[in-house]
C-alpha cells in the first residue's frame, strides 16, 4: 500500500504550512547533513525520505535541506554509483537528475518541490514516482541569487515507464 490513511491528514496539514522559499543555508559539512533529522510533530507524522547521492553534490545537500524544512525525515546515503540506484527503482532514461530518493514505494528523481511530493503522498496514483528532469534553476537546492526560476514541469512516471506532466513551477 503506498500510503496510510493516517498520513493523509498529516499530508493535508503539512501542505497547508508555508512551504520553503529556499536561501537555505549549507550545513557546515555533508557529514552533518547526513545525521540530521527535523524534529516536528509533520515530521514524525510523514514517512522517511531516503535520498541517494554523490558524495560531493552541493545541490542534492540543498534539497536535502529543502525536504527537511517541508517536514520529512529524511536520511541521506552518499553512494559512488548513483545510476545503479536509478536503474534499481525504475527511473526511465532521459528522466534521470542528480539525486534519486526513495518514499513510500514511489521514486522522487531530482529537484521535486516538497509540495508535489506531498501531494503524491495524499493522492496515492498507481505510479513509479516523480522527476524532475535535469537541474532547472531556481528549483528547490537549485535556488539563484536573483530569485529567478526557470520554468519546469514535475513529472509522474507511471509503471510502464510513461510520462505526464503533474505540476508546473516558475510560469
């Protein structure tokens, strides 16, 4: 089952909260990032997110962060070949990104705002998960310093491996 029914009124609390406009400042080490974990009541209430990365990605940090602050617990796991875990969970070719999580049996490929992700969690589709293709700027981890976004689409990946859009950011 990919999602509680418990979790369906955290989820609907936890969207209602504003989400983070990003400026979220580095941990001091990647080492730190990695054993932090956000400490409130949405928290506790969401499932765990488990993030795949390179050991030396700067923006797979951010988004890190990014999730946290949106509520999830998240654990993070530095791994040498990311593109193992990809092909592992299912992400199709040309959909792939910088970092690849795990949640609830869904994938969440690359720079997926909390929001969305939230919103998976609370609709429960017959789907493999979601991406974001490539690194938009201005993405959640992908922040500019002028607060510019380059507009992107989520997409849901369904279980034969097709895509449709789920959501829009930065038109």
């Amino acid at each position: 089952m990919k999602a509680l029914p418990a979790l369906l009124s955290a989820v609907a609390l936890a969207a209602a909260l504003p989400a983070c406009a990003g400026n979220n400042p580095a941990p001091a080490s990647a080492a730190q990032a990695d054993v932090h974990v956000a400490a409130s009541p949405v928290a506790e209430t969401l499932p765990r997110l488990l993030v795949h990365k390179s050991p030396s990605c700067g923006c797979c940090v951010h988004w890190v962060e990014h999730m946290r602050e949106a509520g999830f617990p998240v654990e993070v796991r530095d791994v040498d070949d990311v593109h193992a875990v990809k092909e592992r969970v299912g992400v199709p070719t040309g959909k792939a990104s910088c970092h690849t999580a795990e949640i609830a049996g869904y994938f969440i490929e690359g720079h997926v705002p909390a929001t969305d992700v939230k919103r998976l969690l609370a609709e429960s589709p017959e789907a493999r998960g979601l991406t974001v293709p490539g690194m938009p700027a201005g993405s959640p981890g992908m922040e500019m310093p002028d607060g510019r976004v380059q507009p992107y689409a989520v997409e849901l990946v369904a279980t034969d491996g097709s895509s449709t859009e789920f959501s829009r950011h930065g038109d």
